[in-house]
C-alpha cells in the first residue's frame, strides 16, 4: 500500500470514528434528555397534586374543583387548550355568591385520557355525568370562553330544563370554521404543530429546557411552570387536537340555535388577534377579524333576552386580561343581583 492510499485510509479512519463520536454524543444527549424529563415529571406529579376531586365518568376520571356553596351553579367551560388553571382567580371571586365548578376536559391537566373520541355532545354528556355524581344541583349558569362558549352552548341546548343563563367569553362562532377556511388556506396557514411533535418535544426534554424561547407569546410568562408540570403531557396534546379536529360536530349541532329567553351575555374582545404572529398577512388578518367580530354579534340572535359587552382593553384572553369585567357581567345574570 502507497503512502497515498494509506493518508486515504487513515482519513477515513478518522471520519468513521468522528461520525461514530459524534452519533455517540448525540445518542447520550437524547438520552439524558427523556431521562431528565421523565424524572422531572414524576416529580412534579408530587409537587402538582390535584386541587380537586377525582370523578369516574365511565372508565376514566375527570378533574373537577368546586367553591362555593350557594344556588345557582355556575360551571366554568375552558377554551381550547385551556385548563381549570386557566381561570386564575375568577372561580374565588364569584364563589361568595353561587356554587363554582372549573374542571379539566378528559385528557387535560389532571383529567385521564379518554377512550371515547372528543366530540362537543360526549364533552357535554361527560361534564354532566360529573356534576351530577357530586351532587352538584342546578340551575346551572354556563360560562364559556372560546371553544368553550361552543360547548356551553351545547350544554344548554343538551339540558334546557337545568340552564338558567349563558355567558359566552369572546366565544368561537358555530360558523368560524366554515367562513374562514378559504382564506386560512390561501394563507397556507397550517395551524399548530402536530401532537405528535409537540410530545416529543414534551417527552425528550426540550420543551422544559427551552420553555421561555419556545412558549413566548403562547403561555403567559406567570402560567410556565404549571404549564409544564401540570398541563403539557402527551396526552393533553392528542385530546387539544381531537378536539380541534372534531369541533365541527360541535358546530353542526348549535348551528342556528335558539334558546327562547334564556338570558345570555356576550362578551368580545375589543382588541384584534395579532395574526402576524402566526405568519398571516395584515389583509388576510383584517378579514379574519372581522368575520370573528360578525360572529360575535351574530350570537346575540340565539336569545330574546341577548345582550353584547366589549372588553375594550382585551385579546382573545379576556379571562386574563379584563377579569373582572367577566366577574361582573356573571354576578349581572344571577337571580337577585
């Protein structure tokens, strides 16, 4: 062998052996990330515990939290994504003159997964099943935000006889999906990344150790921690995107609804979405905007006795942003008040 051929296997030698390095490193890397979370979550299951009950709903467990003891029962319906955390203290507030109930959505926060598939009537049917093996009695006022107004909608229409009101937070129109779809598409706006990678970005670390880069703008700054601990398992993300995939059952089913004079209070928000932040042009963003504001009033045809508040100073996130605008305009539907 000339001393070329033998320069040349010795280059190879030594890329071989710093490709097999590198790849040793990497695996390493990977490894100790799924083991620090693994570690990390099983003690924040400790440190997290449920604040709440515990109720069997047919094979698997819901998370309910209840305050208060006084007639009626308003029940808290979270939007998409979105927990009993997500909240804060609205529930302490309204609980010195009524029963409150936030809960977590079968799959979310420190509700099981479910073995039944995410449509709005199995959520409302689950949400009832609850309730009522607490003996937690009605009349029930339903509060809803986003993708929750749409099953609190349902809840009342499911149960007319039990809903004394509705208040709908900046509530997703039955008809949003259909109105948007085409300018959405024109956009290539795919939405959110799959379940499958948000899991294993969970799963390996990732989404822990970079939580701040990775959830800026997405999770307020105050709501990380439970976020990561509480919140943000596998399981959370596969039943936010059955959901959001199922939701047009949800649609289907409250589209052109009509509650004779139930009393329902619609609150929307009075600052757009910032939709540059999800790649969506300022045209595109303006329309979208205004077929969501339409949707809100639209809403106010599902009552006789139908009334529409804008929360000036607030997003989407009116819960967070104007709290005590929801906290008043819930007391002004109770009896009494």
């Amino acid at each position: 062998m000339g001393k070329s051929e033998k320069k040349k296997t010795s280059a190879w030698r030594k890329l071989i052996f710093g490709f097999g390095v590198t790849l040793a490193v990497g695996i390493i890397l990977i490894s100790a990330g799924f083991t620090y979370e693994a570690i990390a979550s099983k003690q924040a299951a400790k440190d997290y515990p449920p604040p709440g009950q515990m109720v069997d709903v047919g094979g698997y467990d819901l998370h309910l939290v209840k305050s208060g003891s006084r007639s009626p029962t308003i029940v808290l319906e979270a939007g998409s994504g979105e927990t009993s955390l997500s909240w804060r203290d609205i529930p302490d507030k309204l609980a010195p003159y009524a029963t409150v109930v936030t809960y977590d959505r079968a799959g979310y926060a420190w509700s099981e997964k479910a073995t039944r598939e995410r449509t709005g009537d199995q959520i409302v049917r689950e949400l009832y099943s609850a309730l009522k093996q607490e003996n937690i009695s009605g009349p029930y006022l339903m509060v809803g935000h986003s993708l929750g107004g749409m099953y609190a909608r349902l809840f009342a229409q499911t149960y007319p006889d039990e809903v004394m009101g509705l208040v709908l937070v900046d509530a997703r129109p039955e008809d949003d999906a259909r109105d948007t779809q085409a300018i959405l598409e024109a956009e290539n706006f795919t939405g959110n990344p799959p379940a499958s990678t948000l899991k294993l970005l969970k799963q390996s670390g990732i989404l822990r150790l970079f939580q701040d880069a990775l959830l800026g703008g997405l999770v307020a700054e105050e709501d990380r921690g439970q976020f990561i601990n509480v919140i943000a398992t596998p399981s959370y993300f596969e039943a936010k995107e059955e959901e959001a995939k199922l939701a047009y059952t949800t649609e289907d089913a409250i589209r052109g609804q009509r509650l004779g004079a139930l009393p329902v209070r619609i609150i929307a928000r009075g600052l757009p979405q910032n939709y540059a932040q999800v790649g969506i042009s300022e045209t595109a963003g303006q329309k979208l905007e205004a077929i969501w504001q339409s949707g809100q009033r639209k809403m106010l045809d599902i009552s006789t006795d139908s009334r529409l508040i804008v929360a000036e100073k607030s997003g989407h996130m009116v819960i967070h942003d104007q709290p005590e605008l929801v906290v008043d305009t819930i007391l002004d539907v109770l009896p009494g008040r």
